[in-house]
C-alpha cells in the first residue's frame, strides 16, 4: 500500500507538472502579439487623379476621376468613363469629384462633388442592368462652400441603409465662422440621411437632433474639420473617420454600431488629444481612438478600412490607413474602440488620396498621382 501510494503521488506530481507548463505555454502564446502581416501593392491601372472608388454591379470596382469621369475597374485596367460629368465640376482647391457610392441593392448610384460654383452637391442616378441611367437623374441635397478646401466629399451607404455625407468645417483655416461647433449649419459634419424616403430626401426620425429647434436635423456627428474619408467596419458596423487636422495633429475617430450618433469630435476647441489655440475641451468632448504629430508621419490623414477579405488572414479585423503626405500603409488593432497596436505594413503608396473595399472585402489605393493598387499577400 505504502508503495502503491507513494506511486500515485509521483505520478500525481508529474501530471500537475505538466499541466501547469502548457498552461505557462498556452499563456505565453496567447500573450505573445499577434503574427505581422506581410502584404504588397500590386498596381492593377493607371487614372487621371482618381480621388474615390466603390464596390459596384457584379463585384466591380468603380472609380471616380477628381476632373469629373467614373471609370470601372477590369481585367485590363480602366473602362471608358461610364459617367462624364467634367463640365459640371470644378478642380480648383480641394473640390472635384469626390465621393461616390451605391445603395444596398445596387439600384441606385450617389456622386458628391463640387459644382462650378463651388457648391457640394449630392447626385443620384438609377441603376439597370448594371449602367447608369442617365435621364434619371437627380439633386438629392446641396451645401454651400465659404471656401475651396475643407469641402470634406465622402458619401457612403451605413449598415441601416441610410446614406452618411461627410462636409468639412468650410475651409480657410482654424475654422473662422465656427462650424464645427455650431449645430445650426452642415458644415463641419457627418451627414445622415434616407435619400429615397421624400423629396429631396427624408430625415432618419431617429437622427439624433430631431427634436432640437436649434440644430440641423441632418447631423449626425459633429465637431469635425475635414473628414475626408470615413468608413463602416463591414465586420460591426463600427464608424471610423479619418479627420485631417490643422497644422499639429491628424486623428482617427470611432463610433460603435450601436451608437445613437451625436458624437462631438471636439474640433476646432480641439485638435485630436490637445485644445487648439486656447480653446476649451467640450465637457461631451469624444476624443479620437488613435492620433499622431506631423514630426515625419505626415500632412493629412487618409481614413481606409477594417481588414475584412480573406487573401491576408494576419490583417483580419485591422484598420488600415495612411497619409496623403507620407504614404506609408498602417494598421491599427483595435478591441471595442481601444487600439491595442500600430503596425507599419512596408509599402507605401504614394499620395495615397483614397482606400477602396471591394465586393469581397479586399482593399485598394488610390494615388492622386494615377495608380491604382489593391492590396495583396506578399
């Protein structure tokens, strides 16, 4: 007995041993960081300036051209402009053909762009078959401009269906009119609207200032300088805006899916972290998730994506981004609006102006410069 006991307790011990160095084993691995994706940029055309891409009939890949042309992406590079609308626009500043976007059933097609008056509108145009409708065409909602930059330009459908509008706080510099703050105007903003609810369009009854006497019905978010490309998290539905900052800081904001919107991005009391020129964090101030100083990072933050495709697994789940004075590609990891790590992917692509998402949740850049690239697995 006494043997056969001390047995057990040899055998005991050993087993306890073991256990506890997987465990140790188990612990370290998990707690080891995540495997670095390796990636590369494959240029698949060549544009004149595209500045905005969306995913169209079929998968496609449909390109905005700044001067006024959407081309669709193919086999052999660039189709012929399935929409021409150079007469109608206007490149001086920051305006041109900016933003372009499809409804959730394909059905309709949505561009954004300065007209030759320097006025932001928002068009749309039925879709059949796969092609525009030219005749069909309509004004759904216009904004006057004080200024050529700052125009803001992105439009994109969210996962309620509705159609967001991103507008800058009007342009010059430092926001001189204060419209970042003021809720009485649709500069500075993050739009929320259902184009095809009334004529011109409808507002969402549960937009966040419905019922304020003294605000704009259409805003959604506010206290914005220039959000030049924002995106939904096709994984989520989590909000990203990539604002470009004033002289100092560019910042990336968040919103989860279930926000009720109402978000003050603080600018211009703030600029990302920091009060600019004097001013006073607003006490319902959301600061941004991640932000970075212009000390060799960079002018202007380009906003991309949340990694959903399936050709890089390491990239899964990560927001990618860069800068249009810089061009490196990022990624930020990200748990529940918290970045839990930054990481340099090691290509650059050029005066990256925008990201595009695929059908298919792949990535591509935009260089206002011509090239085209889609991301891929090195």
């Amino acid at each position: 007995m006494k043997v056969r006991t001390r047995s057990s307790a040899i055998i005991g011990t050993i087993c306890l041993v073991a256990s506890l160095t997987l465990a140790t084993a188990s612990a370290d691995e998990s707690a080891s960081p995540p495997r670095a994706a390796e990636v590369t940029l494959k240029e698949v055309a060549t544009a004149q300036n595209p500045t905005a891409g969306a995913a169209g009939p079929g998968d496609a890949v449909w390109i905005a051209e700044r001067a006024g042309t959407v081309r669709v992406l193919g086999d052999q590079g660039l189709s012929e402009p399935v929409l021409d609308i150079s007469d109608e626009t206007t490149t001086d500043g920051e305006r041109g053909l900016l933003g372009i976007a499809f409804d959730k059933r394909l059905a309709h097609f949505y561009i954004s762009y300065t007209d030759l008056e320097g006025t932001s509108t928002v068009d749309e145009f039925k879709v059949r078959y796969g092609k525009i409708q030219p005749n069909t065409r309509r004004t759904v909602l216009t904004q006057t401009q004080p200024y050529s930059n700052h125009n803001g330009g992105d439009i994109r459908f969210g996962p309620d269906g509705y159609l967001y509008i991103a507008f800058g706080d009007g342009g010059s510099g430092g926001d001189p009119h204060g419209n970042g703050q003021n809720l009485d105007t649709l500069l500075g903003k993050l739009l929320r609207i259902d184009p095809r609810g009334g004529e011109p369009y409808a507002i969402p009854p549960d937009n966040p200032f419905v019922n304020d006497p003294n605000a704009k019905d259409e805003i959604w978010a506010y206290g914005l300088r220039n959000p030049w490309r924002f995106s939904f998290d096709a994984g989520t539905g989590d909000l990203l805006i990539g604002d470009v900052g004033q002289s100092e800081w560019e910042e990336i904001d968040w919103a989860p899916a279930d926000s009720k919107g109402g978000e003050n991005y603080g600018w211009a009391s703030m600029e990302g972290n920091h009060p600019f020129r004097g001013g006073t964090e607003p006490a319902n101030h959301v600061p941004p998730v991640h932000e970075y100083d212009r000390n060799g990072l960079g002018c202007s933050v380009t906003g991309g994506y949340v990694y959903r495709g399936e050709a890089i697994p390491d990239l899964t789940g990560q927001y990618l981004f860069s800068d249009y004075c810089d061009g490196t590609v990022r990624a930020l990891r990200m748990d529940n609006g918290k970045v839990t790590g930054e990481s340099d992917l090691g290509v650059n692509g050029g005066q990256v102006i925008s990201f595009v998402q695929d059908g298919d949740g792949e990535l591509y850049l935009l260089d206002i410069a011509g090239k085209v690239s889609r991301i891929d697995p090195a």
